[in-house]
C-alpha cells in the first residue's frame, strides 16, 4: 500500500513538473517576440544613404508610449530585441548630418514619446535631420525603420505686389515657427520667427521669397505670414488660408504661401507645393 502510495506521488510530481517545463516552452513560443532592428536614413529616392553621412544614429526603445531603453547596435549594425508580448512597442530612430547644429535632450526611463527630443541651435542653419519609427508586433524576424529627414521647406510667393505697392524692397516673416522635434516626430519646444528677404521675377508681378528651411508646425498649430517693407511697414498679414484653414508645415514638405494682392487691403491666400509653382518662373 506505501509503495503504491510512493508511486502515485513520484508520478504526480512528475506530472507537475512536466506541465511547468510545457507551460514555459509555450509562453517562450507563443508570449515572447525576437528580432532584429535595422535603421537607414533614406534619401528623396527614396534609396539608402551611407552611413558616413551620419553623425549619429540611435534608437529608442518605448513601451505604451513610455521610454523603456536605448538600444546598442550589434557588430553588423543591427539591434538585437527580445520583449514579452502584450503590449504596444515603438521604436524611434534618429539621427542627423551635423550634431553640432542640435542639442539632444536624451530620455530616462517613464518619458513619455511625445516630451522634446532634439532642438535646433541656429535656426537659419538647420542641417539634415532623420528621423522614422515602428510600432512592433512580432510578425517578422527582421524589421527595418527608414530615417527621412523632417525639415520643411516653404517659400512665399506675392501676386500683384507691384501693381498695388510698387517697385520696392519687401520681405516676409514667418512666424509660429518650432525648434525642436519629439520622440514621436512632432513639432515642439520654443517658438520663433524668420524674416526672408525676397525679389521680383524678371518683368513678372511676382515676387518670391528665399527659400525657408523649418523644422515641422506643432499639432494644432499653425504659422503666420507677414509682408511688409524692409522699413518695418506692414503690408499683409495671414494665418489661414481662403478656406480658414490654419497654413502649416508638414515633415518633408516643400510649399508655397502664395498671397494675391487684389488692392491695398484685399488679399487671397493659397497654399500650394513648390513643384507646381516653380515652373512659372525662368530661372
């Protein structure tokens, strides 16, 4: 009878620990995600750049929109991952031609995704800034995040202008504008304005803006645009368009606010992409 008591329990026992070994080979299979991260700044191509034409590259770690780490790159410049599923998972990567024309704010642990991440230093010299992310779900071993840079460029082109003022020496501020960049690719930090001298196009009535490099408009936000004379006299003002749509810059966009002048006071606002404009004038 005790043997067959001692047998009963020696099986029971091994009962229990077979289902212990079963239960953790399936959480391993079925609750656990692997893979490896690789991150490439692309160019307007959309092709690949080199490396050396990085300063730096990083990849952030965040879990439910909270920073959990940095991730270092493996000798073939891969980032090894392993993380438990049941939650969200992003990875930021970033990165940049020039450190020396930013100051990063690097995150601790419970940042949240969308606190500041980079701000310019000099805003009339902003270099390449990349930037891209992913949200994980484990259905692939190999998993690559493309770095496109954010910087915005955006002209202003007047209609009329010297029908209605006259020949003259005018330029634009543009206001509203950010100086830094989230974890999540939004517009932040302080603001500030540009002025942007400008000049008329050959014997047309259109006077163009130099070109202006800003980084993305804050959500929610938009900029403002001021003509004026070099003297300081102002000569319109917009911050919405003729739809009453706030005028904003977008990541990777190439605008233009385009104003025509009806007279003194009338004036229409457009915005428009640069390929479609540009052709209007004979460089």
């Amino acid at each position: 009878m005790r043997q067959n008591i001692e047998t009963i329990i020696k099986r029971w026992v091994l009962m229990s620990l077979a289902a212990v070994s079963f239960s953790s080979c399936i959480y391993d299979k079925y609750h656990t995600v692997q893979f490896s991260i690789t991150a490439d700044a692309v160019g307007e191509d959309g092709k690949s750049l080199p490396d050396r034409l990085i300063d730096s590259k990083r990849i952030y770690f965040f879990v439910n929109d909270r920073y959990y780490d940095g991730l270092v790159p493996g000798a073939d410049g891969s980032y090894q991952v392993s993380f438990s599923e049941g939650a969200q998972y992003t990875f930021v990567a970033a990165g940049s031609e020039d450190d020396g024309a930013f100051r990063f704010m690097e995150p601790v642990n419970g940042d949240y995704i969308n606190s500041q991440y980079v701000e310019v230093v000099d805003y009339d010299n902003i270099s390449a800034l990349y930037w891209g992310s992913l949200t994980a779900d484990g259905s692939s071993e190999s998993v690559r995040i493309e770095m496109r840079d954010v910087r915005c460029r955006a002209h202003v082109l007047v209609r009329n202008l010297r029908h209605c003022f006259g020949i003259g020496d005018y330029n634009v501020v543009i206001g509203g504008l950010r100086k830094g960049l989230t974890y999540a690719g939004q517009g932040c930090g302080d603001m500030t304005e540009v002025r942007r001298a400008g000049a008329f196009q050959n014997d047309a009535d259109l006077w163009l803006s130099d070109e202006l490099t800003a980084l993305p408009t804050a959500p929610n936000e938009g900029i403002t645009v001021r003509l004026q004379r070099d003297s300081g006299e102002q000569i319109a003002y917009a911050d919405v368009d003729d739809d009453g749509n706030r005028m904003a810059l977008t990541a990777g966009g190439d605008v233009v606010f385009v104003i025509t002048m009806y007279d003194r006071v009338g004036i229409s606002v457009t915005v428009e992409p640069w390929s479609e404009v540009y052709s209007e004038f004979a460089f």
